[in-house]
C-alpha cells in the first residue's frame, strides 16, 4: 500500500503538470524532441532498467555514487537501504511512466477547442489561467478515467519493477502480494496458497475500480461504465 499509493501520487500528477509545461511550448521541433525523449523509457523493459539503476546507483562501483565520492562526499545506499530504496523505486518509476502518461494528457489535450483560449485571451487571461481554467476543465474526463484505472493496481502493483530493483538488504519494502504469489507458487509450490491471494488482490482491485467509478457519477463525471 505505501509502494502504491506514493507511487500513485506521483506518477499519477507529474505527467498531468508535465504535458500542461510542454502544451505552452510554441517550438515545434523542440516539442517533439521532448516528447520523443520523454517516452522513450516506457518501452525499456525492467529488466532492463533494474540493470541500469544498479550500474548507476550501486553502492560500491555505482557511477553516480564515484562520482559523489570524487567531489568529496560519502556514498549515498541509494538502493541497499530501506529507506533510500524507497525514494529511489518512487523517483526511476516516475522517470519510466512519466513519458506516456505525458503523451496521453497532450493527446487528450490537442482535442481543446482553440476558441476557449481565445475567448480567455480576450478576457484577459494569461497562460497559468488558460492551464487552470481551460485546458484542465477539458481534460478533466481523461484525468478521471485514467485515475480509476490506475485505482485498481492500489493492491498490487508492478512485480517486475519490484522484482528487477529488489535485493536482500531492503526486503521490508519489497515484500509485496505480487512478490508473494511469485515465491509461493512458483518458487514453493503452495499453488492454493498463491491463488488465493492473488484472488484476494483482484478482488479488492475490482472494488476500488467500482466504488471509484461509483463516486466519478456521483460527482458528475462519465466514469468507466
């Protein structure tokens, strides 16, 4: 839950402030290079990743760590200690999803009726008011749909991204239920163990995913179903 729901916050908000700072962006060539480079990661597999993250972050030959210790100050266990695991999981899978969920807002925004931001120009509205009062409205049913979606992975969350950044030193945070099932039923055996709690796990998901969308239309928001 505390993987989850921090990596929910952040992963979740950032591409949303992302695409509004890219929208502004009137250089096309620039903005397309940005995107090009923001997205980038989503196609990199954890593997692939968790590989690049120990080559950088290791404690003992992690080249940003040589390089902290070359201007003088102490190694950093980015990933050997719980805590600084933590933030280092949080900040590589912001870096790996912020790019596509970037591209999905710009999407759903290049659908905003340029006479909006007219009418607001006339009125006297400057950039952050557009953000604010135009391009956040007309997104507003994307945001909402994406949130519900991603409400349903509260209970279990990405097993290779735990599975590619985890190690023996920082098993307090890497015990997760998908980790469970994995090492119940693939590595023990205890299939009826595993099922039921990757059983568990799908249905607490398909209710938040319910009560989620239940709530969206309370509010007035056309949800999922």
């Amino acid at each position: 839950m505390l993987l989850n729901m921090s990596d929910l916050i952040l992963s979740f908000t950032i591409p949303i402030m992302l695409a509004l700072l890219i929208n502004e962006i009137t250089g096309t060539v620039f903005k397309r290079v940005n995107q090009t480079l923001l997205y980038l990661p989503h196609f990199l597999s954890w593997v692939i990743i968790g590989a690049l993250a120990y080559q950088l972050l290791g404690l003992g030959s992690g080249m940003v760590n040589n390089l902290i210790e070359q201007l003088g100050g102490n190694r950093i266990p980015f990933l050997q200690s719980d805590l600084h695991w933590l933030f280092s999981y949080l900040a590589i899978g912001v870096w790996q999803s912020m790019g596509w969920g970037t591209i999905i807002y710009l999407a759903a925004m290049s659908g905003v009726n340029p006479e909006l931001y007219e009418a607001a120009t006339v009125d006297g509205a400057g950039r952050w008011r557009k953000m604010w009062h135009v391009t956040l409205p007309c997104i507003r049913p994307t945001i909402v749909v994406l949130l519900i979606m991603s409400l349903g992975h509260v209970m279990g969350g990405s097993f290779e991204r735990v599975f590619a950044l985890q190690n023996m030193a920082t098993t307090e945070f890497t015990t997760t239920i998908p980790i469970l099932v994995f090492r119940w039923g693939i590595e023990n055996g205890d299939y009826s163990r595993a099922t039921a709690l990757g059983l568990f796990q799908a249905v607490i998901g398909l209710i938040l995913v319910l009560v989620a969308d239940r709530i969206a239309k309370k509010l007035g928001e056309d949800g999922l179903l």
